[in-house]
C-alpha cells in the first residue's frame, strides 16, 4: 500500500534461533520500491514477495525470550518455520492505519476485526 505509516514489534517469548524461526530482515530495503505481492501458499490473508537469504544484507536475527525487534512496514522481513522439536512463541503488536489492515496472525478465520472504529 502506499501509505507508509505502518511499525510492528516482534517479541520473543521462547529462544528465537536460526532453526526455530527467528526474524530476518534485509537492511536497507525499506529504501527501495515496493517489491511486487502476491498471496502467501497457506493463505489467511498473509502475502509475499520475491526476495533470499542470499540478498545482500539479509540477516538473521536470534533473540532470547523478552527480547524484542521493531521494523516499519516496508522492510523485508520474514521467518522460517520453525525445525525443531521446542516452541518458538512470539508476540506481535502492529501498528498501521485502519485501511492496511489485511489479516489478523493467529486467527483461524481470516475476518477483518475494527478493534478501534476511531482510527484512521
């Protein structure tokens, strides 16, 4: 979308490692265009775009339970699925105007829920 006033933080509740699903994100890339989306496999709203791990300045980033990462809606960022037997539980806050509201993490069904009606 092109209204840029969207910030999320990702906090860990367990250990995020490489292998359980920590964030990676590619430095620098809130300064280029917008990549083009489409609708991720598993659907529920979720969207992707073309990018790798092998892209210049893509970087892993392991945290320990309580730590916390905040990146603007225009960075790459993405997580793997978690390979290990352990959990890796986080808690996301987003924070975006109403009309970038796309999807809701965790729900089982993808209904758009206006939390606050007096948000813009």
């Amino acid at each position: 979308m092109p209204d840029e006033r969207a910030a999320s933080i990702w906090v860990s509740l367990d250990e995020a490692t490489v292998d359980n699903g920590c964030m990676w994100y590619v430095r620098g890339s809130h300064l280029g265009p917008i990549r083009p989306h489409r609708p991720a496999g598993g659907g529920g709203g979720a969207i992707e775009c073309d990018c790798s791990e092998d892209e210049p300045g893509a970087t892993p980033v392991p945290l320990p339970p309580g730590s916390a990462v905040v990146h603007a809606g225009r960075t790459l960022h993405y997580s793997r699925g978690n390979t290990t037997d352990g959990p890796r539980r986080a808690y996301i806050l987003s924070f975006r105007p109403a009309a970038m509201i796309a999807m809701d993490h965790g729900l089982t069904e993808n209904v758009r829920t206006v939390r606050n009606s007096l948000a813009d």
